[in-house]
C-alpha cells in the first residue's frame, strides 16, 4: 500500500504553496485544487478553529479568543459568501472560564427552530485527577443578540470530570451530544462515553452511559446519518493498553447502542494520551472514517463502512507523517481529508497543512498542502460550501504566537 501512494503522489501531485497575499494551485491528472488568500479571523492570538454550518446552511468559524496569558472567551463569526469572508464577531458572554485545548474545541450548534447553542470546556482540577474538566453551555433564541446564563452540562454531583464532547443534529431537530466523564462502573483505566440530547428549550436532558474503558485524551465524534442513525467514534482501551478506534451505532435515538467494533486493528500499544481523535462524514456509499494511529505503520488513515459498521474496508494511508485529520463531504459527495504534518524547514521542523481530495467511492483524486514549508501550521478543520468548494481553517505560529487562518479551497 505505501509504494502505491508513493506512486500516486510522484505521479500526480505538484507541491504548492500560499503566501497573505496571493493563491496557488496544484493541479494533477484529474482536477485542480486552488487555495485562496490565507486570511486571520481575528487580530488577538487564537486558537481552537472550529467549523459548522447554521440553520441557513452558511459557513460559521468558532475560536478561541487570547485576552491575555490566563484568559480567553468563545468567539464565532458568519461566512455570507461561502467562506471567503466571515462577518461580525460575536463574543459569548459568560465564556471567560474557557480552558482552550485542541482535542476539546469550543463548538456551536444550531438548530433549525434557530436557537444556537455555544459549548465550551473549562478546566476543574480535582484532586483524583488535575486535568479534569467540565462543560458549559449557554443558549440564544434571538440569533445570537442575547445568551442564557451559562450552566454546567453535568449537574450530578459525582461527576468532576467532562471533556472530548461532540454535538450533531437529530433528524427532531434536537441537538446531541457525545463526551467523556468520569462517571464509569470499572475500575479499569480510562473514562466513559455518555449521550444526552436537548428537549426544546429546556437544554440537554436524559444523559446516559453508552460504554467505558475509552483514551481518556482524544477527542470523540457524533455524527447522525441520513437515515437518523447515530454513530459515535472513540479511541478504545483494548486490553489494557491497545489505544485504536472504536464505532458503535444507535437506530433508536439513542436509548441503545450496539457493541463497539475496531474500524481497524492498527494495535498501537500506548499506555499515554494520544491527544488526536477521529472523524466521520457520509455519502451514498456509507460512513467515511478518518484517524491517526501510532501504531502499526504510523500515520493518518482512511476507512469506509457500507453497512453501518458492520464490515469496514481494510484502511488506507492518507499520510506516514500526518496527524489530527478531519473528514467531510462535499455537495457531489466527494470526500475531503484535511490534516497537519511536519517538514523539515531550515534549523527546525514545521508543520504544514495538507488537503486531499477523494471521489465519493473513497478513491484519491488529487492531494496538496494549502501552507507552505516556511509557515508553521496545525489543527485544521473543514467545511464544503455550496458550490462543492470547501473552508480549511487552522492554527498559524507567528513570533510565539498562534492565530486562526482560514481560506478557501476549489478544484
């Protein structure tokens, strides 16, 4: 399989670059990708992008805002033009204990009734763990002029630590939720996966636990398909000390989920955190997989599952020097992979940000990186737009500094 990609990439991949003030291009045998002006969302530092849609299908770009070294609130702005530019900044009120982190990314999501739910993690140090945390959230029914008080996402009192949280839309129209919580039956390692979703306005309401022995530092993923399933992805705790990725699917809204089976047996032995969770999307052809192992040829892999998890194709390498990707689907149900990876650039290395781009059969089409060499970049996220374009945002270094990017990519 590797002298397969390597193949591919001598034969159809141009490297290409960006700088502030122009685009650039890869082109291959099949299809050109161009990358617009790399464009700072906010002037104070950043971190944490994130990208959703809103209940008008428009673009929307979440981060943390740096007020200072001890300091940051959640912050997110409205694309109107499918992401080339993003609109006013609009500040949650009551986010000024957000601890920021990139595995446990402030989100927002919207419902289509309009109300907009903002989340984020705070730090709640415990003496049974000092990295334990908590999540909040807060509500808007008037498009985001006003906000509720934020409150905890967990009030049981026996819980202390909540983190690595995902939210998705049921087909009611009700928010869900997916994070990791301290609140488990074994005294195994790791935490445990727990589901919630929202009953109107009422906020999120009949948590319960879906399953434990989960890394207790890696991001989980929700993902609701077309059909109403919901599927969750996290990395497992496998025999005490085998750290690969876990799905298990609900068909009944969520009161019960199927045992959780291995997406791919990478068998990376790890007693640590890995810190880089998975991601889900789908097209006509099923569930689409993408994740990070440090395991049996390390790296960033692809996988697919047409029958909901029953089976999944045996995993393809996206990159040997990759890590933390993100997976969406485009309107033509093309697939795109979004990941950071480390060049050697003068005295010390970088990272930069790679893009590919797979048909909707989950076969390469074409591949490139949207920053260059002399940049240091990581943690992109990725959102298509209308017009089977797509958003990549991410964090940029600059003096000791990092700050959000964004820009657009078409092919």
């Amino acid at each position: 399989m590797r002298y397969y990609y390597i193949n591919i990439l001598i034969a159809c991949c141009i490297l290409f670059s960006y700088c502030n003030t122009g685009s650039s291009k890869t082109k291959t045998a099949s299809s050109t990708i161009q990358s617009g002006v790399a464009v700072k969302v906010d002037t104070f530092p950043a971190e944490c992008p994130f990208l959703t849609k809103d209940n008008h299908n428009n673009v929307v770009l979440g981060w943390a805002r740096s007020i200072n070294d001890s300091v940051s609130v959640f912050c997110y702005a409205v694309s109107p033009d499918g992401g080339k530019s993003f609109g006013e900044t609009i500040v949650i009120p009551g986010s000024d204990n957000l601890k920021a982190h990139a595995e446990n990314l402030p989100k927002i999501i919207y419902k289509p009734s309009g109300e907009i739910i903002a989340l984020w993690g705070a730090s709640n140090p415990d003496p049974r763990n000092k990295y334990s945390g908590l999540v909040y959230y807060t509500q808007s029914f008037d498009h985001g002029k006003t906000w509720n008080k934020a409150i905890p996402l967990v009030t049981d009192t026996s819980g202390y630590d909540q983190r690595y949280y995902d939210v998705d839309l049921l087909p009611s129209g009700e928010a869900a939720i997916t994070w990791l919580d301290n609140r488990k039956q074994s005294a195994a390692d790791g935490s445990a996966l727990y589901f919630a979703s929202t009953s109107g306005r009422s906020g999120f309401k009949n948590e319960r636990m879906i399953t434990e022995g989960c890394c207790q530092c890696c991001r989980t993923d929700l993902f609701i398909d077309s059909s109403g399933r919901i599927h969750v992805l996290y990395r497992g705790i496998i025999q005490d000390s085998i750290r690969d990725m876990l799905h298990s699917v609900s068909t009944d809204g969520g009161n019960k989920f199927s045992d959780p089976r291995l997406i791919s047996n990478d068998r990376w032995i790890l007693r640590g955190c890995p810190h880089t969770g998975p991601a889900m999307t789908e097209n006509k052809k099923g569930i689409h997989f993408a994740w990070y192992t440090g395991g049996n040829n390390k790296g960033c892999y692809y996988t697919l599952s047409g029958d909901n998890g029953e089976s999944f194709v045996p995993r393809q390498q996206v990159s040997n020097a990759g890590s933390h990707p993100q997976i969406t689907t485009t309107p033509s149900e093309k697939l795109i992979i979004v990941w950071d990876e480390f060049v050697n650039a003068g005295d010390a290395p970088n990272k930069r940000i790679a893009v590919q781009i797979k048909n909707p059969d989950g076969e390469d089409e074409t591949r490139g990186f949207v920053t260059s060499d002399s940049t240091d970049s990581s943690y992109p996220v990725v959102a298509s737009t209308k017009n089977n374009g797509a958003v990549i945002a991410y964090l940029n270094k600059e003096n000791k500094k990092t700050y959000v990017m964004f820009q657009r990519v078409d092919w």
